[in-house]
C-alpha cells in the first residue's frame, strides 16, 4: 500500500534505466497519444440540467437490476413521470444539476496523472466516465474506448461497496452493450476492479473529513457528537437474497472508527428509500429524530457509500436534514462530512487500488464471479460467465 500521500509526492525515483527526469519528460509527452491502459470509471451518474431529469428516472424505473416493479414496462415509465417536477425541484435548489460528472472526471484526470508516474509499463492511461443513467452513457463511453483501442481496458467500479442494484447494474450494462454484437475490443487485455471498501486510504480520507467537520463543534461538546454514517438503503428482498452490500458498509464503517480510534459514538443510517417495501432500517431521519429524544443534539453526518457530491448529499443530507430537519426536531447542530471528492489521500487510495491491480496479474475477483446465493437475474448468470471468459 502506498504511504499517506507518498504517492502525490513520489515522481520516478523507482524506475531504474533512464534518468527520473527524462523518463518524466517521455511520459509527459506521451500523455495525449494513443492510450495503452484505459480507465473505465463506471457509477450511476446525475443529471447536468432539469431537462435531463425525467430521462434519468426513466431509465433507473426500467433497470430491473436497479429496482424491480410489477408491470416495470408501464408502472416504471408512470412513476418517473410523476416524480419529475418534484426532483427537478430538488436540482433546481443544489443549483441546476448535479456536479458528480465534474467530480469523476477530476479524479479521472488526477488518477491517471498519478498512474502514469507510479506505472509506466502500462502508461499511457486514460480515463473514461461510464455512467449508467445520464450521459455519458456506459454504451456510448464503450464505443469511445473502441475508437481508442487501447491494449487494457480496466473497469473500475465507482461504488467501493459492491451492491447488485449499482455495481452489478454498470457491468451488466457493459454485458448487455457486446452480448449481441462482436465485441471491437477482444484484443484487449480486460479486468475488473469491483469493490473496494476496505482499502486503508479511503478509511484514512473520511476519517481526516470527519475531523475537520469535528473541529467545527464547541470544544466541550466535540466528544459527544454522534457520527451517523450514511448510505443508501437497499430493499431487505435484495439483503435477504445475499447482497454483500450491508456488509461491506458495516466494514468500511469500522475501518473508519478504527483509523479514528473510536473517539465518538457512531451508528450506521440509511437513506433514499423508494417505494412502499421494507428498506434496510434504521432510516438518517428517524436516527436523529430518536436520538434527540434521547436528549442528544449534535450530529455529524458521514456519506459513507459516495465517493462525490450529489443529489443525495448535497439535497437530502445538506437541506433535508442538516437544514430543515435540525430545525424541526430542535437539534442544535447537524453537520456533514465531505465526501471524498478529489482529497489528495483518495486520489492516493485510487492510485494505489489500480496500479496494485495492473501489476498483481489479477484480472477479476472471485466474489464478483460468485452469485448471490438466492439469485434469481438470469442476466447474472449470463453475465457472470461473460466476464469469467472476458478476463481469463
């Protein structure tokens, strides 16, 4: 692993063969040719403007990978019409649009400027943003990376923790794009980076915004505020079925405490449920709602499953909670924690994550092979044994 920021400090110094500085200049000048490695950076994007709004329900309300309804062909294409106006509202007040295209693409650019010091061999590399209900779609990003015909392709899942409705939806979507059509990158070396929640430095990252959130708190009242780390619930017919999903928080969650040497009480919350069916439990609004009954007044809320601002932090936990929440049920200070966006120690954790994967040799990771024990997506199964053969 790398050090703390060794790796935004770090230039050539291991390369051997030709000066630090002449190989420096060759890398640099080769930084705008003909990628060998791309970068293939998938999550579910947001939309840039209102007018992109109901387009991105629609296609979220359709994926039965993302949320299965009955009738999906005509319940999925009613709701996101009925939910239209009152999300374009929520744009309208984070102003206009989300920003988590201009995140990704900043840690797109500050990742391959590392990787390109710390792995030479596989330079250049370039990042591409995959999403998978907004532009740039994952289908129109995959014909991008064709034109480019680069010797690796890496997809690399934005979600550190695996869950089948966000990861799982990306690489289906990537399955889907080649099962029937042939496949302009077959003499590519491919991989797949799925989850990563466990890695040192992303624990490190939230653990350093939780302290500076900390340090905005009268000092008396600093080592009693509750951490309330956040993430998007997930239906309990997903959990039931075996998503690894409430488990890789949990892991994340004591991988922060850890680095933070369990200074505060904490509790893991959950956020965005949709629709009537029971959802992970207990939901961001009734902890701090339960907890202020308990004579309990300040909060810090971390966004522990998101990688960027978006919607949901910057809307739900900003204005809904930290704002209109905190006045409603008397709380005397609601804050919230960054989320990683373009910190120096996650770039770092980025860097790491992949050069460790270009040099290991190990193109995909078992679990991610593995179905949930009850699955029943048969676009899993066929899934699963695309990507098995894609990356042997």
């Amino acid at each position: 692993m790398l050090k703390i920021s060794l790796m935004s400090r770090r230039v050539l110094s291991s390369l051997g063969g030709t000066s630090n500085s002449s190989r420096w200049f060759s890398v640099q000048s080769i930084r705008h040719s003909k990628p060998r490695t791309a970068i293939v950076m998938l999550n579910m994007g947001g939309p840039q403007n209102t007018d992109q709004v109901h387009d991105y329900l629609h296609r979220i309300m359709t994926d039965r990978d993302m949320i299965q309804l009955p009738v999906q062909s005509k319940l999925g294409p009613w709701i996101a019409k009925r939910r239209t106006p009152e999300v374009q509202k929520k744009y309208s007040e984070i102003g206009g649009g989300s920003p988590i295209l201009k995140w990704t693409n900043t840690q797109g650019e500050l990742l391959v400027e590392q990787l390109d010091k710390a792995s030479p061999e596989t330079a250049p590399h370039k990042h591409y943003v995959a999403f998978r209900y907004v532009n740039p779609l994952t289908e129109d990003t995959m014909k991008e990376v064709e034109q480019d015909q680069p010797e690796r392709v890496v997809l690399f899942s934005q979600y550190p923790q695996y869950s089948c409705a966000t990861s799982g939806s990306s690489f289906n979507a990537i399955f889907s794009h080649y099962k029937d059509k042939s496949n302009g990158l077959s003499g590519a070396k491919w991989s797949v980076i799925d989850r990563w929640g466990s890695h040192p430095l992303l624990a490190k990252t939230f653990a350093d915004n939780i302290r500076k959130e900390l340090n905005k708190f009268p000092e008396d009242k600093r080592k009693d505020v509750i951490l309330l780390f956040s993430a998007h619930s997930l239906p309990l017919k997903a959990v039931n079925r075996g998503d690894a999903y409430p488990t890789e928080i949990g892991a994340t969650v004591q991988n922060v405490m850890q680095e933070l040497l369990y200074c505060n009480p904490y509790c893991l919350v959950w956020q965005s449920k949709v629709g009537p069916l029971p959802w992970l439990e207990p939901f961001t609004e009734d902890a701090i709602k339960g907890y202020v009954k308990q004579g309990k007044k300040n909060f810090i809320l971390i966004p522990i499953a998101f990688v960027n601002e978006h919607i949901e932090t910057l809307h739900e936990l900003d204005i809904e909670y930290c704002q209109e929440l905190a006045h409603e049920v008397g709380a005397e200070k609601i804050g919230r924690a960054a989320a990683p966006n373009d910190h120096p120690l996650f770039i770092d954790a980025l860097t790491d994550i992949v050069s460790n994967h270009l040099r290991n040799g190990h193109r995909v990771n078992p679990k991610f092979l593995l179905r949930c024990p009850a699955c029943v997506n048969t676009k899993c199964l066929a899934s699963k044994q695309w990507f098995q053969a894609l990356c042997s």
